[in-house]
C-alpha cells in the first residue's frame, strides 16, 4: 500500500472502525480477535501520529498473539532504528526471522542499520547486489515463459506488471531511505534509476525528489516537486509544510505564510505548522501577529521552552530587550537547563549580537562540563559558538584552544 492509499485508508470508516474495537478492546481489558495485519495499521497510525508508546504496545501485542510474524518484527526493528536509535537490537531482530536473507524488508532495515552505523559504503554494495539478484530474478523467469503457450492471458499480464513494479519500487524505497538519513549522492543515483514516476509511485517519486533537492538547496526544484505532490495529495499536511519551508528557503515568505496556512486549515492543531507559521510572520516583519501567535501557543503548552526562546528573539526585534532576557531565562528555566536548549540561547545571543553574553554563558557551560568529564554531552554547535564569540571579542588564544579541543573530539569519535 502506498502512502497516499493508507492515508486514504486511515481516514475510511473501515479503518476508524478497527482503531474503536481496538481501543475499547484496550478500555475493557477484553481484545477481539483482531487479524495481526490490521494491527500493524494500527500501529503504523499511532506512530505517525507520535503516540509511540501506543504504536509499541500494539506491535507487542501483535507479537504475542504471533511471535514469528514478519512484518511485526519489522515494524519492531523500525522502531528501534527510528526512536530508539539502536541499530544492534534492530539487527538482532531481523536476523531472528526465517531466511530473512531472502526478505525485500529485511535488506533495506538492514542497509538502514549501516547507515545509521555511518557505513553508507556497505549499505551501497548491499543494495546494489540485491538489485542486480532483482534484475537477474525477472530475466530468469521472463526467459522460462512458454509464450507459445497461454492458459491465463490475464494473469501473464499480471506477472509482468508485478516485474516492472518491482523494478520501479525498488530504486524509489533506497532513495527515500538515503534521502532519510542524508546519504544524499546516493538518494540521487537511485532517483535517477526510477523508470516510471506515474501511477501510484508519483506522490512519494515527487515527495522524495522535494525533500532531496531541498536539502541540496536547489529550492526552485524543491518546490516544483512538492507542487507535483500536491497535485495528487491536496491535503497532505507534511507536504505543505515542506513546500512552505523551500518557499521561506528562497525568501517567498508570503509564498510560505499561504503554504503554512494551507497546512493548518486541514489540521488546525499542528503544533510544527503553527510554529512555522510564527516563523513566516517573523519573516515578513509582522511581528505583532508573530508575538500574539507565540502567546497563544504558550497558553496552550505552557511547559514548552522553544516557544520561549521565538518570544525572545521577538521581544529584540521589537526593542524589548529586557523582557526578550526574561524569555531566554523562562526557556532555561522550562528546560531544566537542558544543554540544547543552553546552546540555542546562547546561538541566539550571538545572532543577536550580544556576544559576550553568548560566550559568558556557553563557555561557563562548557567548563562546568569539562570539569565533571562529560564534556562530550555539549553539542558540536555550541563549540562552533564558543569559537566565533572568541575570534570576533579577539579571543585568539581561546579560539585556538576549542579549535583543537574540537579536532581532537571528532578524530577520536572515528
């Protein structure tokens, strides 16, 4: 099933009718029966969703009612790949299965696994010989046909559709689990090798093609790409939300504003969207509407730090510089002091020019770190701060010493 078609499906009476006899299965403490691939729907639909925990425990369940079921041990192994970043366990489990080897899902979990490892390489010559043994696997069979002989026409017609489809499907999944990881040389080659971008394989083709020349910065494409998506999904909230981001990339922030407003009409709550949106009015200098939308927003997630640190860098633009030093403080505060929210403070701090503030807070940080040994928790981007906050307060002799603070850290993580 493509993207399209299961979110289509999701959306059915059919699909919404599964999801209440499951959840009040959950409610009651008395599960149906419930076939094991309507549960992986499920799961899939929490998960996209971002109720993880929910998707997991379905997957489980699942599990139990079929220990051995393939695609429940895919999803599982995703799951350990996507949220818990654990691409050993996610081995462990597709190895688990019957001739996994011989398993189309089980290739690309397993190139996943190497990318997420940092060994593109090995995922390459992995996806290479299993597109090759596809290749070789038509050719056999097509050679073996007797065409002299035709008992069922219709289904000969079949086959070969299911060949070409593999063939198309195939170059398409490696792509997008390139484009996924930001393997981005290699999600280009494969694009290129994708014979037919019609039919049911347009929407996620045009999909994939926006997001990778979106992160190759070739922002005119990006968007004609996500229009082309558009045109087969009008209500696809990501994809409107892609486009928005090509269109502010590229400086058509009215452009954006229109996309991101799309975006929350067909799902007014958002909160990525609405946050985007905020981004948009500060784009366009309207910042009073930025302000009240942030407002708004933090009445409704008043334990979110990052809406703190947009108020911020409002209340600056807006000459509130004081109230903007109470808003860093709130997001600090929120955050518990969390090191990345530490970091985007002081990352604001220096775009705003105040750059002894942002080297005073990032490198008392850093040392405090450094002294307990567990400096390696402060993120790459907060030394890349600390280094330009020396070099532009002529810091010459600290600067180096980050420099190579920094070289050694990153040779030593090789």
């Amino acid at each position: 099933m493509s993207q399209t078609e299961f979110q289509k499906y999701i959306h059915s009476k059919k699909f919404k009718d599964l999801l209440a006899k499951y959840e009040e299965g959950i409610s009651s403490g008395s599960m149906p029966y419930i076939d094991t691939d309507d549960l992986i729907d499920i799961a899939e639909y929490y998960h996209i969703n971002n109720r993880t925990a929910e998707s997991e425990k379905v997957v489980d369940y699942c599990l139990e009612l079929s220990p051995n079921d393939e695609y429940a041990l895919f999803f599982k192994a995703r799951l350990m790949l996507t949220v818990y970043h654990n691409p050993t366990e996610a081995q462990r489990i597709i190895e688990s299965i019957d001739d996994y080897k011989s398993l189309i899902e089980s290739i690309y979990i397993l190139a996943e696994v190497k990318m997420q490892q940092g060994k593109a390489d090995e995922a390459e010559d992995m996806l290479q010989k299993e597109y090759r043994n596809i290749i070789k696997e038509i050719e056999e069979k097509a050679d073996g046909v007797d065409t002299s002989y035709n008992d069922d026409e219709e289904d000969d017609d079949n086959d070969e559709i299911s060949a070409e489809e593999t063939l198309s499907r195939f170059p398409l999944d490696v792509a997008t689990l390139y484009c996924d990881y930001g393997f981005l040389e290699y999600a280009d080659s494969w694009l290129c090798k994708v014979k037919d971008c019609g039919g049911e394989l347009s929407f996620e083709y045009y999909e994939t093609l926006g997001r990778l020349r979106l992160y190759q910065n070739k922002y005119a494409e990006a968007i004609d790409a996500f229009n082309n998506a558009l045109d087969v999904d009008a209500y696809n909230v990501a994809i409107w939300m892609q486009l928005s981001e090509a269109q502010s990339c590229c400086e058509k922030y009215a452009d954006a504003l229109q996309s991101i407003e799309y975006a929350l009409a067909i799902e007014p709550n958002a909160e990525d969207a609405m946050f985007m949106k905020g981004n948009a009015l500060y784009d366009l200098a309207r910042y009073d509407d930025a302000m009240t939308l942030f407002r708004h927003m933090e009445e409704r997630q008043p334990a979110n730090p990052q809406i703190n640190l947009f108020l911020a860098a409002l209340c600056f633009e807006t000459e509130c510089r004081a109230e903007g030093m109470k808003e860093f403080q709130k997001a600090l505060e929120k955050s518990n002091y969390d090191i990345i929210i530490i970091t985007q403070v002081g990352i604001s701090l220096y775009e705003l020019g105040y750059t002894d503030a942002a080297y005073d807070l990032l490198s008392t940080v850093f040392y405090n770190y450094l002294s307990k040994e567990n400096d390696k928790e402060c993120p790459q981007q907060m030394i890349d701060c600390i280094i330009k906050c020396c070099e532009k307060l002529n810091k010459e002799n600290e600067a180096n010493f980050y420099k190579q603070y920094l070289e050694k850290r990153i040779s030593n993580d090789k």
